[in-house]
C-alpha cells in the first residue's frame, strides 16, 4: 500500500487510501484479516504537516527556551553528539551481536566504545571500574545498593538499615527500600549539610550505607565528607555517592578519592544525552576495588590480543541487570562528548555550571529568601516564604515563568526548604539568557508586592492555563482533537 503523502497532490485537500478489495498475501488466518476499509482520517501531505510543526510548537523544549529546572535539568545536548548515535556503523548493529561469536568479528567498535567510556567513567570519578548496564538513575541506585547488599552477604555481615539525610533525591531512599533495607533520614544542619552528631548517633554495625549526594539538593557541597566516610567505614558500612549531577565538580574532584565506595552517574543529565519524558537514560556505576567482584554480568574484557569479549562467568556477581548491555545510544553520546570536551573542557563544565549557579544566587538573593546563603554549587534554592505572606506561592511565580516563556525551576524540592524554588542555570547558558530570566525573576517579585492577582492569573498566552496537575496525570486525555 502506498503511503497518503506521496498521493498527495497539489490543490487537492484529501486523497482516498487505495481500496482493498484487492485481497493481500499476509500468510495470516482469515479471521484476522480486515473486512472493512479501515476509517483513518484523510488528510493531505500539508495537513499533516502543518497539525504535526504546530503540535511541536506546542510542547516546550530546550531547543527553544531558557530550562533552569534544578537538580534534574536538561544540560548540556550538542548536536554533534546526536550526529555520532546515528552513524549507521552504530546505530544498524543487531542489540544482541555483541554476545554472539560474530560479535567478535562485527561488533569490535561498538564494544570498544563501551570498554574506554567504562575507563574514561573510573578516570573522572576516581573509581576502580565501572558497569555501564543500568537504564537510569534510579536503576544505577538500585544496582548500587544490590552491590552493596551482595558485599555484606559476602562478609557474613548482618546490616539492616541504610542512612539517607532528608535533602536526599526521592530515589535514594526508594533505592535502599526495593534492595530490601530500612530506611533512616538525618535532618540537615543550619549550614545544609547532613547533621553530622545526629549521623553519628545513628551509625552502628546494623547499617549497611550511607547514600549521599554531593553537591547536595540545596545546590551545597558536603564538606564533611571525610568525616561521614571515615565514620562510615569504621563499622564497614559503605558509602554511596548520588552523582546525578555530576557536572558541579567534573574534573575538580572524584568521589573516589573522597572515600566513596559505590558512585552513580546520570549520563542523560552531565553527559550530553537530552533527558525528559522518561527517557532514555543510562545510570553507569562505579564501584571501589572491594565490589569489582560483585559487578552485574556480562563484564567486557579485554584479551591478550586486543579483542573485546563479554565475560559471564563471575560467580559473586549479583547477575544482569538490563537487558542487551545497557542504553548504548546514550553511551555513544557520552563517549563523543567526554572526547569532544577532553580535560579542560570537562573542567570549564564545572566552572561555568558554579559560575552560573552563583551569578543567579548573587543577583535574585535580595528579591527572594535564600535559606542557605552561602558560595553554592550547580545550583541555588530559594523560596517564596516572603512572597507567600501576600499570598502568592513558589507554583504562581513558576506559572509566571512559563507565561514569560521560561521553563519553571524546580518548585516544592528539595523538601526541606518551604515554597522552594531551585534553580539550575547550568553551564552552557549566555549572561544575557541569564541576565533575562533574573529580569523576570525580578518582574514575578515586584507583581508579589503590587499586584499579586496578575501572578495568580498567570500562565496567559499558553494554549491552556492552569490544569488540575494531580488529575491531569492521572487521567490522560490522549483523544484526538482538530485545531
Ligand atoms: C535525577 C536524579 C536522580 C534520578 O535519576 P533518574 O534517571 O531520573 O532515575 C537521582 N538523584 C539525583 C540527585 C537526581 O538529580
């Protein structure tokens, strides 16, 4: 059957679909087979055209506008390394060659690729390896923590419980809790860090973790690490580290060298690949030398002769973890952008994230209360407590943002700071993108004070205004409706 567009014909608005009543060789049964021409709608080439460019006009993207969402942002995505998963030599291999014996032969390039970016992730964190096999961020926690719990059963060690500070990202304490632990929450000390006497009270020879995240949610580095570890180590509790976010410290500093002994990374946020919508993702995890053993199979390894292999026969490992061997068009990404950026460049990622975060915090710190006012990293949280007391909230000023064609930062997170708003410029922005969204900014604190109503009226020139948030997910409405 032919497809409508190439029907298409200039002046006409609709073509029919060829009729068939000429009966078509599927090798299905009968019963199976269309009886009816099916009702699709007709429509010419430009039709569809034009409904698909003005549904994407619809949708918000980084392409188009300013994204300072905290914490989980869209960072950097060049195009160069979207240009690098497509090439066919990648992009057309079999998921599943790479286990075969032709593997050997037809897949050495793709497998090499996995191989060095596994290096190249153990370099940038200090770890002693890593498994690029996870599908996400969460998925790396959870193998993290499999690890963790597989190190411990090794070691005939009873542990129950895995500590979290309450600044921790949802994930870390869900992660603890499927791997089959008890969860523990630390407050957070005046400065924003993990309260170390609290942690300390808690630490004994039944906790099986720590899972910290540095820089913290607050946008805050956790200079009590050495300690945390130390303590840590002490009653052979080990020590995760959230790496979600890792462009704040790329190139400054590893988490290996900190002490930590299990890392996740989130290349679909620090690494070149675009993130939202669910995916895809990739979460590779790093481990210290004490849980080599313990890592999910297939291992790569490399043979005498150069020849990459998968490796299954590794009787500690906690097993496979994803299918095929992980997310490997997010991994070509990752690969191209590290080797794009080289040393320097990983380096001026962190100073421009840090640089940014701070021009930011500097600039709006006397519009808005800043719970935690000191030198942040990637990112600031403020909070709305002062616009609150005219009753406009941290979601009118986001919806403000929105009406101003400005993604919202991340509003109501981390938890513990009220009517938060967390704000991630990220490193690849432009002072006067910048400079822009602080004017807006700026305009949603002045609204606060003179005219809170207009903030509350906003979004105004979006396709639709305010939605019932919590039915408008759960109750999709995916119909279709003409323009
Ligand atoms: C995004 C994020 C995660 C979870 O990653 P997903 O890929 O969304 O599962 C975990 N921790 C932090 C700090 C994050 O920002």
């Amino acid at each position: 059957m032919q497809l409508i567009f190439e029907k298409s014909k200039p002046g006409r608005r609709a073509v029919k679909l060829p009729r068939l009543d000429v009966p078509i060789k599927t090798g299905l049964a009968a019963k199976y087979l269309r009886r009816k021409e099916a009702d699709l709608p007709q429509a010419s080439e430009l039709d569809i055209v034009r409904h698909f460019t003005n549904l994407s006009r619809m949708n918000f993207s980084v392409d188009t506008n300013f994204y300072p969402l905290g914490s989980c942002t869209m960072k950097y995505n060049p195009k160069f390394t979207e240009k690098i998963a497509r090439m066919e030599g990648f992009s057309d291999i079999h998921p599943l060659i790479w286990q075969l014996e032709a593997g050997e032969k037809f897949a050495q390039g793709a497998l090499e690729v996995v191989y060095q970016l596994e290096r190249l992730l153990s370099e940038i964190t200090g770890m002693s390896a890593f498994t690029t096999q996870p599908l996400a961020g969460a998925h790396g926690e959870l193998t993290g923590v499999m690890l963790i719990a597989a190190y411990h059963k090794a070691k005939g060690n009873r542990r129950k419980y895995v500590i979290v500070p309450d600044s921790s990202h949802g994930t870390n304490p869900a992660s603890a809790a499927i791997a089959g632990y008890e969860v523990v929450v630390i407050p957070s000390d005046k400065n924003g860090f993990m309260d170390l006497e609290i942690f300390k009270s808690k630490l004994n020879p039944d906790v099986a973790a720590v899972m910290l995240t540095c820089p913290n949610t607050l946008g805050i580095f956790e200079s009590q690490i050495g300690q945390i570890c130390e303590a840590a180590h002490k009653v052979d509790a080990l020590v995760y580290y959230d790496g979600a976010n890792l462009n704040a410290i790329l190139g400054k500093a590893r988490p290996g060298d900190f002490g930590f002994d299990v890392v996740h990374l989130n290349l679909h946020k620090s690494f070149g690949t675009p993130h939202g919508g669910g995916g895809p993702g990739s979460g590779p995890v790093g481990v210290s030398k004490k849980l080599d053993e313990f890592l999910p199979v297939p291992r790569l390894i490399k043979d005498a002769d150069g020849t990459i292999k998968p490796e299954f026969n590794r009787p500690k490992s906690i097993g496979r973890i994803a299918p095929f061997y992980g997310n490997f068009g997010v991994m070509l990404r990752a690969y191209a952008y590290i080797l794009f950026l080289g040393k320097s460049g990983l380096i001026e990622v962190a100073e421009a994230a840090v640089l940014n975060a701070n021009y930011c915090r500097v600039k709006l710190k006397e519009y808005f209360d800043l719970p935690y006012d000191r030198v942040c990293m990637h990112e600031c949280v403020f909070s709305a407590t002062r616009q609150k007391l005219n009753g406009v909230s941290a979601l009118d000023i986001a919806k403000y943002l929105i009406e101003k064609r400005i993604h919202p930062p991340t509003i109501y997170f981390p938890l513990i700071v009220p009517e938060a708003i967390m704000i991630e410029p990220t490193e690849t922005e432009s002072k006067e993108t910048l400079d822009n969204f602080i004017k807006v900014m700026k305009e949603a604190a002045a609204f606060a004070i003179s005219d809170p109503q207009r903030l509350k009226d906003a979004p105004q020139n979006t396709q639709v205004s305010r939605l019932d948030e919590a039915k408008a997910v759960r109750d999709l409405d995916l119909r279709w409706h003409p323009l």
